[in-house]
C-alpha cells in the first residue's frame, strides 16, 4: 500500500518564464508603434469629414432660412435661428434642422457663422482639433468655402 504524501516530489509547475513574457510584451509593444499611428490618423480623417458633413447640413438650412426669410440670420442669432425664431420673422418655419439641436463640432467646440462672409454670403467653419486658424492634417480649418 502507498501511502500519500503531502508533499510530491515532483514539483514542476507549469507556466511562462520571464524571458517568454517578456519577449511577448516587445511584440506587443512593436506592433502598437506601428499600428497606433495610422489609426489615430484614420480617426482625425473621420473627425475632419465629419465635420464637413455637419457644415454641409447646417448650410442647407441656411439657404432654406433665407428663402423663407429674405435674408441670412445675423451674426447675433447665429445658428440658433435654425432652432428657433429669435427675432420673430414672420416667414419663419422652422426648425429647420431634424434634430432641433446646434451640435458642437467633432473636437467639441462651437462652429464659427459669420455673416456676410469673406468667402461668400456666410462663413461657416470649424477651426479643428486646435481650435486655432490655420494648422494642417486635423488641426486644418473646415469650412462651408472649401
């Protein structure tokens, strides 16, 4: 009869080295230097374009807001008259936009409405990722002009 001991002799465990782990964790790292780039400038393209779609729409409904009115809004209402009637226009229809809401631009800061514009009867832009005038790649302005 054996008798069961506590203790066996062997005791190998099994598992990872450090040399393994440790080898893992540089291709780990490699390949997000090589990846993460590219996919935070695949983000930054997205953020531009979205914000280009977004002027796009907003300029829609400025040019449907001067048919109906006879002019732009001024640079006091701003936007806003998109939404609501601030100065009791009596051709008012709207809201002119499907969500009754001024969203912010992709980076999170308020779009620029100038009127009259330096490009055209209005601006309309985005300053970017910076919130800067000028800048290249994500930091570029996007506006109702380009």
């Amino acid at each position: 009869m054996i008798k069961p001991t506590l203790y066996s002799k062997h005791t190998h465990s099994a598992g990872f080295t450090l040399l393994e782990l440790l080898v893992v964790l540089v291709i780990l790292g490699l390949l997000a230097s090589l990846v993460g780039p590219q996919v935070l400038k695949q983000l930054g393209s997205s953020k531009t374009k979205s914000a280009a779609l977004q002027i796009e729409e907003y300029s829609a409904a400025l040019d449907l807001y001067r048919l109906e009115i006879g002019r732009y809004p001024s640079n006091e209402a701003g936007l806003t008259a998109l939404i609501e009637n601030p100065d009791n226009a009596p051709n008012w229809n709207g809201p002119y936009l499907k969500k009754k809401i001024i969203r912010q631009d992709p980076w999170g800061y308020d779009y620029h409405y100038r009127h009259p514009g330096e490009h055209g009867d209005f601006d309309l832009y985005s300053l970017g990722a910076d919130n800067q005038q000028g800048g290249d790649g994500e930091n570029q302005d996007v506006g109702n002009w380009h």
